[in-house]
C-alpha cells in the first residue's frame, strides 16, 4: 500500500505544479483621520459696526511685448539680393509681390508698410506695375512690381521718389 500513497502524492504535486501560485500584497496599515469641525458662517455684522473693505485693485494695462519686426532698409536690401541673384542668373526680370515678400520673410506679421515701401523703393526706370494700388499711399498686400535684372547699374534713375 505504500505505493499508492506515493503515486497519489506525486499526482498532487503535479497539479499543484501547473497552477500559477497568486501572492497577496501586504496590506497597508489604514490612517485614522482626525475629524473634521465644520464651521457655521457667523451673521452679517451689525450696523454701526465698520465694514471692512478690501484694497481697491488697480488695472493695470499690459503692454504688448515688441515685436521685432524688419526695417524697410532690411526689405530693400533682400530685394536688392533677390534682383541680383536673377541677375546672375540671367534672368530677364522677376515680380516681386508684396504680400508674398512679407509672408516669406515675417509670416504672421503686420509690416505691410515696411514691404510696400521697400518695393518702391526699390523700383528704377524701366520697371514697371503688374498690380498698382488705387490707394494714394500704394499699401496693399497685391502691390505687384516688374523688376527688370538686365542692367542693375547704379546709373538707372529712381522710379519712384518718396
């Protein structure tokens, strides 16, 4: 008889084997809190006693960060680099657009006047408006100018003098 007991002990080890064993965290001592008093909201004060009041806050206006923007002398000059990289390109002329001008340099920024003077600025005898504004002043995002790159001497006249 001693034999089964041991085939019967085996067995139960096997078993016990294939079943994965689940261990238990230790358990966390639980922290009484003390408790908590609740307050009742004291009546409003009388009359002829003073009210308190709390110092009157001032407004204070914030004042925009400077934003660095671009000169028109900036402008001017990557105008100028642009109509001399064409130049050497051998390219006839080329068209500056205002609006274009100012999103490739400052997107998101309003220096439209900047732009606008710099491309007139710029402008000598022979080049010429794809888009003129009608406005006296020529502010306008489709300010659209002809430069012509065949000859960029420092003899040719302004074209436009402000």
């Amino acid at each position: 008889m001693p034999a089964k007991k041991t085939t019967k002990t085996t067995a139960v080890k096997k078993a016990a084997a294939k079943t994965p064993v689940k261990k238990a965290a230790p358990k966390k001592e639980a922290v009484k809190k003390a408790p908590v008093k609740k307050t009742v909201a004291k009546a409003a004060p009388a009359k002829n006693a003073p009210a308190k009041k709390a110092p009157a806050k001032k407004n204070v206006v914030k004042k925009a960060a400077p934003v660095d923007m671009k000169s028109k002398q900036d402008y001017v000059d990557i105008i100028n680099w642009k109509k001399g990289e064409a130049h050497a390109m051998d390219w006839l002329y080329i068209e500056i657009n205002a609006g274009d001008l100012l999103e490739e340099v400052e997107a998101g920024k309003n220096n439209l006047k900047n732009v606008c003077d710099a491309i007139l600025d710029c402008m000598l005898e022979g080049d010429t408006f794809i888009f003129e504004p009608a406005e006296a002043n020529k502010l306008n995002s489709a300010l659209t100018v002809r430069y012509y790159c065949d000859n960029l001497s420092e003899s040719r006249k302004k074209y436009y003098a402000r």
